[in-house]
C-alpha cells in the first residue's frame, strides 16, 4: 500500500538499528543540534556543541551518516574558498525513524483512504471507492512484482511463496499452515482495524485480492476469516472442499 507500484524499503530491522545508533548521548545531541541548526554544519561546530574533541565527534557524525541519518558532503563555509581542504559537512536526511513491535502500517492506510476520497467517482460512496482504491493498488503492485520476478504460471502454492516477501515487508507475519495456506498472524492496521472492521478489513482484503490478481496466482484467494489478536484475511484455495495435498502447481 506505499506509493504507485512500490514496496517500501524500510524494515523493523532498520529502524530499529537507526534508534540504537541514537542510544549513544553525544550522538544524540550532535543529531539534534543538526536538525535544528537549519544549516550544513562541520565537526568543529558539532564537537564544540557537545563539547567532545573534533576526532570523537567525526566517528559519532560518520556512525550517523551510515545509519541514513545524516549526509555528508564538503563545503566551504560561508562561500568564501580558503587554501587547504574544505570541510566536511553534516546535514540532516529526510529519513524518519519509527518503529513498532509488531509492525503497523497506519500511514499505508491513510495513503489509500487520501486516494479513495480524492478519486471518489459519482457513481460510488466512500467505501466503495475505499475498496477500489485497496483492490487497485494490490494489484498494481503484483503486476509490479510479476514484471520483476517474471516467475511464469504460478499454482497455489508456488504463488503463496511468491506472495511472502510483500506480506512480510508489510508486517503480515505470514504463517505457512500448509501448502496451499497462508495465516497472517499480525495485522498492520490495527488498532483502526478493531475501531472499523468492516471498512479495514475489507480494504486489507480488497489489496490482497488484488496483489493475487496483479500477480496472477492460480487457485488462492484472500479471505476474511478474523482471529483474536491476528490478521482478519487468509490466503486459501479457491475451492475449499479440495484437499490440500492435492492442490500442485501446474
């Protein structure tokens, strides 16, 4: 559910190993006063603010820039060339850190209900325009992903595998229960999901419906089947009267 046919990029992991770079004071600070100083800033200034030696500041700054927390680039301050080297400076990215265990993914939720009220048609109420919005951006996204991977026909289960690697980038934590199975033990959207399930819930099947129709897996459908402190969708046959065992990939 990120923007037109992308799947975001940060994890819980990095995120987390973000937050435990900032566990340390003096770089906390120094990470702080950048943000705040609403210009490049250099070593010099970022020790003299934390009030550490320039050498112990250049290993804190450099340890934030490899967690994507800052930049670097050198400059000349103030625009005036001096002989020798210029400076390195440090700047603040637009990387946010926000991390929850386990994972929620409210602004996907909001990105699709901003979409839903902005294409509206006149022909539909917000919640059917909620759920086209949630069935096409599913969709978008597996015909992203099957123009990538080009995996060729994909039966159930090959399709469950192939489904896993969004589910867990989205926080699903999906569970194998068997070939042609897939339970999702975390929901993503709750709490808003216990507060609107039928508009949540509906949406959360309508993006992986589609994500199944964009990817185009035979023989599996998303269902609502709500479980206490779980996903309300699974992922099962088509035909739930066939054995699981019988179901293989053509």
């Amino acid at each position: 559910m990120a923007s037109e046919q992308t799947v975001p990029a940060d994890t819980v992991g990095s995120a987390i190993d973000s937050v435990s770079v900032l566990s340390e004071d003096s770089r906390r600070r120094m990470f702080a006063f950048i943000r705040r100083a609403g210009h490049a800033v250099t070593r010099d200034e970022a020790a003299a603010n934390v009030g550490i030696s320039r050498k112990l500041a250049a290993f804190h700054l450099d340890k934030l820039v490899d967690a994507g927390l800052l930049r670097a680039r050198y400059e000349t301050p103030g625009g005036i060339r001096k002989v020798g080297r210029r400076p390195k400076v440090y700047e603040p990215t637009d990387a946010q850190i926000t991390v929850s265990i386990p994972d929620r993914r409210h602004e996907l939720l909001a990105d699709l209900l901003l979409e839903a009220v902005l294409t509206e048609g006149a022909d539909e109420n917000a919640v059917q325009s909620a759920m086209r919005t949630a069935g096409r951006r599913g969709r978008q996204l597996g015909e992203a992903a099957r123009e990538e991977t080009r995996p060729g026909r994909l039966g159930p289960e090959r399709g469950l595998t192939a489904c896993e690697a969004l589910l867990e980038m989205y926080g699903y934590e999906p569970v194998r229960e068997a070939p042609t199975r897939l339970r999702l033990r975390n929901c993503p959207f709750h709490p808003l999901a216990v507060k609107a399930p039928d508009l949540v819930c509906g949406m959360n099947q309508a993006f992986l419906g589609g994500y199944l129709t964009g990817l185009e897996v035979n023989g599996i459908q998303a269902v609502l089947a709500p479980e206490p402190g779980e996903c309300c969708v699974r992922l099962c046959p088509t035909d739930p009267d066939r054995d699981d065992q019988t179901l293989q990939d053509h």
